[in-house]
C-alpha cells in the first residue's frame, strides 16, 4: 500500500511540473526571454565557443558592418551578415574574405539559451547562441548543416 501511495505521488509530482514549466523550443532575437536579460536583439559582441566541434577553437566578433572569427593563430575570416528573410529567428552570415583558411562558406546563428547565473559574489546574464555551418547556400537553405557549435556571449 505504501508503495502504491509512493508511486502516485511520483506520478502526480511530475503531472505537476509538467504543466507548470513552459518549455522555450527556439528562441528568437526579439523574444523576452532573451532580450530582458541583457541579450542582443541582433548580432553585436564577443562571443567564444563551448563546444567541440571541428570549429570550436575559434571566438567571433559581431559589428555592425561584418563578423570576424579569429583562431588562435591570429588567422580570420571575414563575415557579411543580415537577418534571415524567411524565418526571424536566424542572421545568416556567408564569408566574404577569400584566404585559404579551410572553413564553411555559409553559417546560419541564433539564440540557443538565456538564464541569470547567481553566484555568491553578483548576478550574471549568460547569453548562448547556436551556430550552424553549412557547405553551400542551397544546403543552407535546405537546413542541411555539416557541423554546429554553442557560443557563448563574452562579459
């Protein structure tokens, strides 16, 4: 009996965050969620990567005429950006330097995550964003990327 009373409770514990949580699926640069705690509502600032992905040593730098992503060699490629057309929620960037550096051609960006970090000594907005990269604009248009990484926006 007592199992049966353990497991109800269970069940009714999660029906009850459940419906009491409001997930966010994709959030976009103008959302409040995203703009309240300090995050642009376009592109702008230092970012640095969180993940491993085969691009994930390099930061980007947004302003207002172009993206710059730099590695650690001092090596950069240059970025021409603007909203995306078709769907709000991405700044499509596609590369207008012509060096050698091995490095996609298109990117597509948007808002991943927000959330306040309260740590003992201040409170902190962490601002996260997604990037995409894609081979080609026509698989950019397809949404066929060929890797992505998480950024993170740069105190």
């Amino acid at each position: 009996m007592l199992r049966k009373f353990h497991t109800l409770s269970f069940v009714a514990a999660v029906m009850v965050l459940t419906a009491s949580t409001t997930p966010v699926w994709a959030l976009d640069w103008h959302d409040s969620e995203w703009t309240e705690l300090g995050c642009p509502s376009k592109l702008s600032g230092n970012w640095v990567p969180l993940t491993n992905s085969p691009y994930a040593g390099l930061k980007i730098e947004f302003k207002p005429n172009g993206a710059a992503l730099s590695s650690k060699e001092n090596s950069r490629v240059l970025f021409a950006f603007s909203p995306n057309p078709n769907n709000a929620q991405y700044f499509n960037l596609k590369r207008v330097s012509t060096d050698q550096i091995s490095f996609p051609k298109f990117l597509k960006i948007r808002p991943h995550i927000a959330f306040k970090n309260n740590s003992r000594w201040r409170e902190t907005s962490i601002c996260k964003i997604k990037l995409f990269f894609y081979e080609s604009e026509e698989k950019a248009d397809k949404q066929t990327y060929m890797s992505w990484d998480i950024y993170q926006r740069k105190p």
